[in-house]
C-alpha cells in the first residue's frame, strides 16, 4: 500500500510542485489538498492520510493550531510534516512542540522532500537542523527536566535518545551500538513510555529542552 499523503498550503504552486513530486513515485500517493488549516479535519476524517504536509502560515487557522486541533479531535492521526519556507521560524518549533512530527523547507530538493514522506510515515525522527536545536535550548524549563529526571533511563535508553536527538534511523542506531534494530525498536518504545511521549519528536524534544542533549 503507498503512503499517502494530504497536502495543506495556501499557495497552489506549492501544492501543485509537492503534488508533482510525491505523486511521481510508486509508494506515495496524494489524496487530497487544502488551501487554509481550517479544512484540515474533516479531510483528515474523510480521506485518512498517512501523512499531512501542514503549511506552517495560512490564513484562517495557522499550522500550529491545525496540528494541535488533528492530534486532539482525530482517532489514530496521520504523521503531520509542517512546511516551511525558514528553517529558523519560531512558529516551526511552536509546531514541533504542538506534535508535529517533523518539518520540510519549501525549497527541499525533490529528493529530500520524498525522504521526508517516507521517514515520518515509517515514525522515525527528521533531523533537527543547528537552529532548531538552538530553539529547543532556548525553551528549556524545569517541566522537561523534570520529566526526564523521572523518567529514570537506563544508561543504553540514554544512549539510544542521545543518537535520536542526533536524527538516526533505528537501523543507523544499531549499527552505532552493535545491536539488531529490533533491539534499539524496543528501547525506543520504552524512552517514549517513560517520557509520555507522543512519537520520537516529542522525546527529542524533551532531551533538548531538559538540556540532556547540548545543541552544539
């Protein structure tokens, strides 16, 4: 089955470039498109995309709040992949926080932008850019520091976060640490139980704020 995907940007070129992109190959369909966050749901609720590429500014009803508002109302949500055109935009990162999964620059070579597709649809973390790390320690607070105290990580569950927030796969992950990706699957499922988080993102997120993971 391909994955597929809802697009959602108030520009049609854009609509129309990512369509042109993601619908040229074999495993990845687009099923739908929307101009402003407001048509998010019932599309989502209509057409059960794997994934959601969320512009991050639009009219009526921001990225942010569309996220916020999919995770919220919608059994089983898709991955959503937030759009942008700065990779340094603090309405990038308020996305991220809010439970996007991931995000894509506008000017992506067609390479990367399938990449991306595939990677979040498969729940794996992109990689978080120098300036979005640096967000993330500028947002550091007790709460995740708390969190990640609590969360008592055995010295392997830390290591494996440590590589996460780096952006490795789980299969680049057991090749870092001499195991079988079946083996770094079962501590990612534990780090995400222990944080409560949502997916990869969100335990990323957490190990930047807590100041775990340096954004060096």
């Amino acid at each position: 089955m391909p994955v597929t995907v809802l697009l959602v940007d108030d520009e049609p070129l854009v609509r129309a470039g990512l369509r042109a992109v993601l619908d040229a190959q074999p495993d990845i369909e687009v099923v739908g498109e929307a101009a402003d966050g407001a048509s998010v749901i019932p599309l989502v609720r209509q057409l059960r995309p794997d994934v959601v590429a969320m512009d991050v500014r639009m009219p009526l009803l921001d990225g942010i709040e569309a996220t916020r508002a999919v995770l919220r109302s919608v059994d089983s949500p898709p991955k959503i992949l937030v759009v942008t055109t700065f990779e340094n935009d603090e309405y990038v990162y308020q996305a991220l926080r809010a439970g996007a999964d991931g995000f894509l620059l506008k000017r992506a070579r067609p390479s990367e932008i399938v990449h991306a597709v595939r990677l979040v649809a498969e729940g794996e973390t992109l990689l978080f850019p120098s300036a979005v790390r640096a967000l993330a320690a500028e947002y550091g607070n007790q709460q995740a520091r708390a969190v990640l105290k609590r969360a008592a990580l055995t010295d392997r569950e830390e290591a494996v976060l440590r590589l996460m927030a780096r952006g490795l796969t789980n299969v680049e992950i057991a090749g870092e640490l001499i195991v079988g990706p079946e083996t770094v699957k079962s501590h990612v499922s534990a780090i995400l139980g222990k944080l409560g988080a949502r997916d990869r993102t969100q335990a990323v997120i957490t190990a930047y704020e807590s100041g775990f993971v340096s954004p060096a």
